[in-house]
C-alpha cells in the first residue's frame, strides 16, 4: 500500500523556482500541496533524484513552502465567508495572520495564483480573504484607486440604470 | 442482450423520452431556457470571433492576473451589502458581484430552514431580507458588453443546453418482469453477481404509484419540512423553487426523515421481498436506510458510491430517472475521489460532466469500461448493487422516487470490512457513532443471525484473499478487445490479482 511512515519522514523532495532556485524540503512538506504530490508520484517512477520544476518565482515558492511546512501538522482553520471581521488574527490564529500579512501587495496575489495553481485550498482562502479584507471598507472610489483600475466609461443612462438596481445597499449605506 | 427482456410498452417510454429530446421544445414553455446570458457574459471563444476587448481585465485592475474563480473566492469573503457595493467599482466587479453562485451559497447559509425562492437567488436574499424596496427586486439588467469568461459562463450554459439525445438513448441494463422472477432467480443472477437489474411490475403495486401527484403531496404535506440539500424547506416552498431556478445542479429534495415528518408516504410503498433483508434492521438504532427523492427535471446526483458498501434499490413513482453506472473500482472519467475514497472530485454538475466526459466514453478507442446507462421509468424499481459509481439526472419534472439501502447476507462481508477497516468513513449515524457500528453489528449478530457471524470471521482475518475476492474489482472484456485492468478507487488498496468475471457482468458489457 502507502510506504513505510520512517521512511517518507526522511525522504527528501528537490523543487525549483522558475528563477532556477532549488529548495530541498521534506516529502511530507511537499505533498502538503496535492499537486506536487501528484508530480513526485509521476517522476519518481522515473528517477528517484530529479527536481521538480514549479512555475513559481523563488521568494513565492519559499513562501508557499513556509505555508505548507507549518501546516502539515497544524490543520489550518477553516474561514467562516463572509468574513465576520477585518481582524484576520481572530480568525485564522496569529501564525496565518503575520504569515499572510505581507509588505508587497503584489506577493499576495501571487501566493493567490500559487494556492489556485498548486490547488492549496486553505492558502486560497487565507489569500483570498486578506485580500477581501481590503475591499470590505472600501469606497467605490477608493477600490478604483487602489486596485488601479481603469474601467471603460459607463455611459450615463448606464450608471443610471446600475444605481438603481443597486439602491437597497447604498441608501444609508458607507458609500 | 438486455433487450430481449425488455417489454414494449418500456421501449416506447423511454422512445418518448428521446423524440422530447430531440425537439426544440424539450423544456416546458414556462421555463424554457434563455438562449443568452441574463447580463450578457460570453464564453472566451467569441472573444476571437468578436475581435474586440474583453473588459474583464481593464475593471480588475491588480486583480486582471488571479483566474475567475480565485477572483470569486475573493468575493465569496464579502456580506451582500458588501457585494451591492462593489458591484458600482466596474463592469468587471458588477459581473463578479452578481455571480449567482455567491447569492446561492448566502440564502442557503441564512436561510437554513427555508425560504421563498424569487426571480434568482439574489432576489430571493434580497427579498427574504426586506430589503427597501422589495416590490422592485429584480434580476440584474445591466447588459455588460464584451465580457468574456468560460468559468462564468459555464453555470449559465450547463443549465440551459438542451439534453442530447445520445445522453439519453442508451439502455444496457437488464430489465425484469417481476411476475417472472423469482427472490432466488434475483440473488443467483443479480445480487450474488453484484450486477444491477431494473424490475418491473413492483413499484406499480405500491399505493403510491398513479396516487402521487403534486397537488396530492401538497394536499398531504405541502407545509412540512423536508431536507433539500443544505436546507430544510416546506414541500410548497420547494415546488415554487424547482419551478423557477435556473441553477445548472438544482437543489432536490433527498430526505431520509420522510416517514417521521409525513407518515402517510411511508405507508404508500412497500420494500420488495427481493431485497427485503436487511442486517442493518437487527440494530437496536438503525442508520439513516430510507430517502424520499423529489425533484425537477435536470435536477440529479453526480457520480457516487452508496454510504457503508451498501447495496439500495430505487423505486420511481413519477416521472423519469436517467442513471449512468459503473462496476466497484472503475472510477469514471473526470471524477477522481481523494485517497482513501472520503471525497470525490468532479464538475459541478452531471450534465456539465456529460458535455465534458460522456462522449469519451462512447469513443470505439476508448479504453476505458463504458458506463451502463438506463432511463427507469414510473412504476420500475432499479438494484444498485454495493460498490457501484452511479450517477443520476431526472427527466421530467415532478419525478418521485424512495430508495432505501441495505445489507443483504450477501452483502455482509464488504459492509463489516468498511465499518471496520473505514470507521471515519461510515455514514447515515448521529456523531460519534461511527467508530462504534461495526461492534454494535457484531453484538446484534451474534444474538439474531450467530450463523452469518461465524461464517464472516472465516477468512478475513488470514490473508485477505476473500477481502480482495470481496473487493469485486472486475476486469471486463470491452468490445471483446481483451481485460481492462480495474483503475483506482477500490475499497481494498490491492491492485493485480486475478479476478473472475461473472459471465453476467461480462454480457452486458460485451453489448455496449
């Protein structure tokens, strides 16, 4: 059947970045995500030694290891949608929050094409929510500007039209 | 083969089912499907024909590189007024804001005890919640031209695209008349073999049968409970709903509370003596072994295996039942259940699985065991026996069924083997029972039938060769081109062996 516990514990996995970089990690941290485990299943027919290329830049693959090591003994939380709050730390534990609370806008979202291309469900929606956490106060306004958007022009009798369909939310409503 | 057995006034049902089908009026006018997106959402493909922008990417901005569905997660994270808010930043997050999907998951979390389905399930949450304004809720208009996206778009097409013909025209299930078979003739050919047959001349014997229409169950029980998936709502409410949504994998009513909460219907059937033993029944609590089945046409189950390697049968009292079958191992393509088998991964809905998966199957070159398929009509009862993959897609609307599961004598040993072997795995008991049910089994064994229980503990504990017999992982003949290994998915983890192919099973694939 499976293979003996001792020795998957010390069997060690490579995987390397798109940069080239190679991390060395532990099966068990590996097959955290299904589909690497797929991978190492499928190379490892072949040749016990080889690198398994990831489409992911280095400090996002070292990221989502970091991820995967932690929680292959500590089953992440599950996150209640909506979000019943901003504070992410209440939800998910402090571990998630400081690991998710990241400088660079942009490495969320890569950790957020990382978790949907190496189907990581519960990193998908650590990413996903932090990101949510963003939108939830936001004005309209403010969305278009901090997402950078540059929408086409609606015409007026759309606007219109969009305003009054939305009406039950924004009468009284933050925006 | 099957089709020797098979009475006339049966080919010329399902030959009904077929020429619907075939016509442009297959939907009832009523409900007829739309032949375009409600605010004008296009599959990606048009955006090569169109030649124009797709404005999905300019309305998301930093958001443009994350797929529709990681873009929906995002947006499953927000309330509804949220959702009403962003829905104003863009075409593209008015699209996202206005995923239907989203608005189901939310009245079905809020409104776990029912509610009044209207328009579309943002109206239905709107509406539930009283919103201002209420007499004006309506379906979003806003046309958004030129978006372009095959995921949003895929809910909408799946439950619009009309039924295929070559969906529905296969039968390769044998069908028996009850009158000319006996319970022996049935547990030598069918259940020992563990081979599925459709039995006429039961399920046209039960009170139920010609007495239940909708206006009878409404009469009977139109303001009681049943359980719809996620939620428990009024039968009048739930016909309201099945009439009105257009979800690509509606909800149907799949209830195994039935007899407490509207006594009458079980008193309307009667299981048949065919599969009348069931060890279950000797436990002094006995699992979940009943479902009252109710649901519109296209509604349906995805591919499954039934709960503790039980075996059921089926009985359809109304309307039509569509079924595609597999033998125990022989994991249809496009679904693949997790290690260990506790869940199971497949397209959102049967029929998106038809459009992606079915033809495959029909394929001279492919190598797979090709589906049985059977439509079982009013008044037919089907045996699914233990182990198989089934899925299923009602056919007309007001399609009634009761389908009860059970462990025959001949079924015993595959279900002791999972109470024991996948204790976290056993369903249809209140928490914590679980881990305890093959003892419980045991114990009332060993008071009721001490004779099935010595004859159990023989064998399975030596080398597991009667478990692997018991596994009943096939290798069939398909089109007479030679053994087709048994794939993955299996109850016992062994893999080789050699397998003996009960001529029976070995006809029925030999024909498709």
């Amino acid at each position: 059947m499976e293979t003996a516990p001792m020795e998957t514990e010390q069997r060690l996995v490579k995987l390397s970045s798109s940069q080239g970089d190679v991390f060395e990690v532990e099966f068990g941290t590996a097959c955290y995500a299904d589909v690497v485990k797929q991978m190492i299943d499928f190379t490892s027919e072949s040749s016990d030694a080889e690198t398994i290329p990831l489409n992911l830049k280095t400090t996002v693959l070292e990221k989502v290891l970091q991820y995967c090591d932690y929680h292959r003994d500590n089953e992440p939380k599950e996150i209640p949608k909506p979000l019943p709050t901003t504070n992410l730390g209440e939800i998910v534990g402090d571990w998630d929050a400081a690991f998710i609370n990241v400088d660079d806008e942009n490495m969320l979202y890569e950790l957020i094409l990382a978790a949907n291309y190496l189907d990581i469900k519960p990193l998908l929606d650590l990413a996903c929510a932090k990101a949510a956490c963003a939108i939830k106060h936001m004005t309209p306004d403010a969305i278009r500007e901090h997402f950078n958007l540059q929408p086409e022009q609606m015409t007026p009798e759309e606007e219109q039209e969009m305003l009054e369909e939305l009406k039950w939310c924004t009468d009284g409503g933050a925006a | 083969m099957s089709s020797s057995k098979t009475s006339s006034s049966t080919v010329r049902k399902a030959a009904e089912h077929l020429s619907r089908a075939d016509t442009a009026t297959v939907e009832p006018p009523s409900k007829r499907p739309r032949s375009s997106h409600p605010i004008g959402i296009r599959p990606l493909g048009n955006l090569l024909i169109d030649g124009g922008r797709n404005c999905r990417d300019a309305g998301l901005g930093m958001l443009k590189p994350l797929s529709d569905f990681a873009v929906c997660t995002v947006f499953e994270h927000l309330t509804c007024v949220e959702l009403g808010r962003v829905a104003r930043v863009s075409r593209s997050f008015y699209v996202f804001a206005n995923h239907e999907e989203l608005w189901m998951q939310r009245v079905t979390d809020d409104f776990r005890d029912g509610f009044q389905y209207h328009k579309d399930w943002r109206c239905t949450w709107l509406t539930m919640t009283h919103r201002k304004g209420v007499n004006s809720v309506a379906p979003a208009s806003v046309r958004v031209p030129s978006f372009y996206s095959d995921w949003l778009f895929q809910r909408f097409h799946c439950a619009s695209v009309p039924l295929k013909r070559r969906w529905l025209c296969t039968e390769t299930i044998d069908r028996r008349d009850a009158a000319a078979l006996s319970v022996g003739d049935s547990i030598r050919e069918y259940e020992t073999p563990n081979v599925p047959v459709i039995i006429r001349g039961v399920v046209d014997r039960w009170p139920a049968y010609g007495k239940w229409s909708r206006e009878h169950l409404l009469k009977r029980a139109g303001h009681v409970k049943f359980t719809a998936g996620p939620v428990d709502m009024s039968l009048r409410d739930f016909f309201a709903y099945a009439d009105a949504n257009e979800d690509d994998n509606p909800l149907f009513i799949f209830d195994p509370k039935f007899a407490d909460r509207a006594p009458f219907m079980a008193d309307d059937y009667t299981p048949p003596q065919y599969f009348a033993e069931d060890m279950f029944a000797l436990l002094p609590q006995r699992p979940n072994f009943r479902w009252l089945l109710i649901g519109n046409r296209r509604s349906g189950s995805k591919w499954h295996v039934d709960p503790n390697a039980t075996s059921a049968w089926n009985g359809v009292i109304r309307g039509a039942k569509k079924w595609f079958m597999l033998p125990p191992g022989h994991v249809p393509p496009g679904v693949s259940p997790s290690r260990g088998g506790a869940e199971v991964t497949q397209p959102v809905s049967l029929v998106e699985w038809l459009l992606n998966f079915y033809d495959a199957t029909q394929q001279a070159d492919y190598g797979g065991v090709r589906p049985l398929e059977a439509t079982v009509c009013a008044g037919e009862l089907l045996f699914i026996p233990r182990g198989w993959w089934h899925a299923v897609l009602n056919l007309e609307d007001d399609t009634f069924a009761i389908t009860q599961n059970f462990v025959s004598p001949r079924g015993l040993r595959a279900t002791a083997k999972f109470l024991r072997f996948k204790p976290e795995q056993v369903s249809g008991v209140s928490e914590g029972r679980h881990a305890g049910l093959w003892m419980e089994l045991e114990e009332a064994l060993r008071t009721h039938r001490p004779e099935l229980l010595a004859d159990l503990s023989t064998g399975w504990q030596t080398d597991g060769t009667a478990a692997k017999a018991e596994s009943a992982r096939v290798d069939v003949s398909v089109n007479g081109e030679g053994a087709v290994d048994g794939r993955g998915g299996g109850d016992g983890g062994s893999s080789g062996g050699v397998v003996s192919v009960h001529p029976k099973l070995l006809a029925m694939f030999g024909t498709s």
